[in-house]
C-alpha cells in the first residue's frame, strides 16, 4: 500500500481535511449569497442592495471555497477567509445594534463566524507553515 500526502512533504495531521470542509462551507455560504442576496439581507437584516450582497459576501465566498475545494493546501486561499471573516465580524457587529429587528439572526452569525475564523486562522497558520516539495 502506499500513501501520498499529495505535494506535502509531511502529513499536517487533519488540516488539509479541516481546509476542504471549510472550502465546501464557502461554497454553501458563496451559492447562497449569490443565488439568493435578497434572502441573506432579510436573514440578517442588511439593508444594502443584492448586487452589493452578491459581491461582498457571495462571490468572496464561492471564489475561496472553489480554490480550497480544488487544493485544501493553498495557505493564501486560507488567508483570504480570514480577512474575510474579518469583514464579516465587522458587519455583523454592527448589524447587532438594537435598530436592526434581526439583531438575534446577526448575533447566531457572529458566534458561528467566530468558530469558523479560529478554524481558518489554525488551518492557515499549519499550511503557511508547511514544506513542499519541489517536484
């Protein structure tokens, strides 16, 4: 039997696994943004248009998830969720005001978004930090 560690000079235990489920969380979330802005701005009370929705939050999403999907390895993919997920705190705190009747849908999100940036800066943190072959 032999194992490969596909371009890995050495297994980084389950990050590469970690990588591609977060991959697949951003296309969830990407498909979503894109597919149906005006559900995510109704969801958490967002009061810009769809088009900005789409661009922000969709196609961010989908374009990191789509590199981590095809290479769960690529340290920048995961480094561009954590300033995204840096964004997205940001929006999503001031989506927690009181003014904002889904202030409880924007605060579920931020706990969830929280988790899954420390999630993103470990993985990113592990790949950045492995060797790779040259061949």
């Amino acid at each position: 039997m032999t194992l490969s560690t596909d371009r890995v000079r050495a297994a980084p235990a389950v990050t590469p696994q970690i990588s591609m489920v977060l991959g697949q969380n951003a296309l969830g979330l990407g498909l979503w943004g894109l597919l149906a802005p005006h559900s995510v701005n109704r969801f958490l009370g967002i009061r810009a248009s769809a088009t900005t929705t789409r661009a922000l939050f969709g196609a961010r999403e989908l374009a990191t998830g789509m590199v981590l999907a095809s290479d769960p390895t690529k340290s920048s993919a995961l480094w561009a969720r954590v300033a995204g997920d840096v964004f997205d705190i940001l929006v999503l705190r001031r989506l927690a005001r009181r003014d904002n009747p889904k202030r409880g849908n924007a605060r579920l999100a931020m706990g969830v978004v929280l988790a899954i940036t420390a999630l993103d800066v470990v993985a990113a943190v592990r790949m950045t930090n492995v060797k790779r072959d040259c061949a």
